[in-house]
C-alpha cells in the first residue's frame, strides 16, 4: 500500500499534545529529532547495531539490511540459555531452550517455532561467518521484548519477568508478537485509522488512574508515539475498538495515528503498554512526540504496567 507521506512526515515530526487538568506534574519535551532524514535515508542505518540481553552486551553486534535488523542467531539464543546445532545436511538450525524449539533453514524467509510457522522480514544471511536472522525470531521463541536506543544504537532484548505489579493486559485483535489487522493502519489501502482495544486485570492495589500507549520501536521511527491516552479513571479496565473516536481530544495527548511503516523498512514493532499510576491527574506541559519524552512522567507514578506488542508489515511498492 502507499502512503501520504507528506502527511506522515507532518505527523512523526509535530506530534500532538494539550494541556488539562491540574497539575500534579509534568515533564518537558526532549530536543528535536531529524525524523525526515530517518524516514528518507535508509543508508544511514545500514551499519552494526549493539545487542544487550538482559542489561549484559552481548558481544556480536547486530546488522542492518535497508533497515531491517538481523541478529546472529546463535549467539543470541546461546546467550539465553538455548542448546543451538547446526545440520550441515538440510542447512538448517535448531535453537532449543525452556518451552520452545525454533527451526531455521539457512536463506529463508520464515522461522518455525514449536511447529508453528511465522514469515520474517528478511531472509537470513551470512555474515562474517554468523547465520543473521530477523529479529522477529528472538520474541516469537522467547517471548522477550525488545528496545530500541538510537542514542547508543542498541537493541536491547529483556527476557520475561513480572515487573508489573501484578497488572495483566492483552489486545484481543492480536496475539502477543503477532500480526497486526491492517484496519489499524493509517488510512491507506485497507486501513482505517481505527485504535485496536485493550483490556487490562489485576490492577497494582492502590491505582488511581491508567495510561495508555502506543509506540513503533523502529529505528526509523525512533519510539514514536501512536497513540496515548491518560487520566483513565481506575474504575474503567478497558478501551473498546475505535475508541480513540470517542474518547475526548484532552484526554489524548498523542491522537490515534494508525500503522504507516515506510515502504521496504520490514516489520515494525507496535507496542501497547498499559500503565497503572497512582494519581488520578496527569498534566503535559509540552507536546510530547517519542515515548522517553513521556516514560519519566509515567515511571514518576507508576505502580506497575504491562505490553502487549504487534508487528505490522511496511508496504513493498
């Protein structure tokens, strides 16, 4: 599908915020991004990416093909613990650790993970002797999440672990690390600029209010917010499909902006995040465009939270 991009350069570059409320405190815009360079200049990013797990760099680094980012597949999952071989017969590998077993042929396009087969991005290479895979692999076998740091360019991967205070949240349109509807996308081909739903449970005791986020962890779009909503009264454990539509334009500091990954940049990485804070009122004094600019005020008052992440595939013209 094409894209406005005029439209979209407008939007990653401006963003959307407004004030309401009373203050119980607020939190400043960061500088200026070069998002249009990002978004028309792929080159730049076609150079080594640094990977930690777990907080710990990992040694390898990771590559860029036309943006899209290749692991190597062995040092990632030997990293987490997996038995990984090679059978030099079928060119194929096989990563085996606690509750999963992920199988690759050497070029291909997808990844089996416990008999189940996913598409990638890219088709594996090899590079410098390592067999490079898409990054994609490493949650679908993991279920870990995945950051990005364009100031240090890393990747950093984060293995499972309950630092949600008890907080539980799923979309029902879309499995975790799955495949995002394309009516979610922005308003182009079968998009709709529709915000998908997201239902939470077990919320942290003494939770005053949730926040809502949504956010494309790309390089190229460097964390940039979608979709937030703030001020969700605790009484309230869900947003419906669409709801974006209804929800006032003061309580959405980012208005809904559907899925729009530029075209050849792969799959994006769509995170939504739910956060249980303990005030009722949060106040922005400046817009904020990319999620470090918001993750201060949240963390000020969190009391836990939970992500649900999607991929969503760029157009190939």
């Amino acid at each position: 599908m094409s894209l406005n991009w005029k439209k979209y350069m407008c939007m990653l570059a401006a963003g959307a915020a407004l004030v309401w409320g009373s203050s119980v405190s607020n939190v400043s815009a960061a500088g200026n991004r070069d998002v249009s360079a990002n978004v028309n200049s792929y080159l730049q990013w076609n150079s080594a990416v640094h990977i930690e797990l777990d907080s710990a760099p990992l040694g390898e680094d990771a590559i860029m093909e036309n943006s899209q980012i290749l692991v190597p597949l062995r040092a990632v999952f030997e990293a987490a613990g997996a038995k990984v071989s090679w059978n030099a017969a079928s060119n194929t590998v096989t990563a085996e650790g606690k509750g999963y077993k992920l199988t690759h042929t050497k070029g291909a396009r997808s990844v089996s993970v416990n008999g189940v087969r996913y598409e990638l991005d890219h088709e594996s290479v090899v590079s410098g002797g390592r067999l490079m895979v898409s990054e994609r692999a490493v949650p679908l076998a993991l279920q870990a999440s995945l950051y990005w740091n364009s100031a240090e360019r890393t990747l950093s991967i984060v293995s499972a672990a309950d630092k949600s205070g008890g907080l539980q949240m799923k979309s029902p349109s879309f499995e975790q690390f799955g495949s995002m509807p394309a009516k979610y996308a922005h308003q182009t081909g079968s998009g709709h600029d529709i915000s998908p739903p997201v239902s939470w449970s077990h919320a942290p005791e003494g939770t005053k209010s949730f926040a809502v986020v949504m956010y494309d962890i790309h390089p190229i779009a460097d964390n940039y917010i979608h979709w937030s909503v703030l001020n969700v009264p605790a009484t309230v454990h869900e947003l419906a499909e669409d709801a974006a539509f209804t929800l006032p334009a003061q309580q959405q500091p980012n208005a809904y902006f559907g899925m729009g990954p530029p075209p050849f940049s792969g799959d994006h990485l769509y995170r939504l995040a739910v956060y249980a804070l303990d005030t009722e009122q949060l106040e922005l004094k400046d817009k904020v465009v990319f999620f470090d600019e918001l993750e201060p005020l949240l963390k000020a008052h969190e009391l836990g939270h939970a992500e649900w992440d999607g991929f969503f595939k760029s157009a190939v013209k």
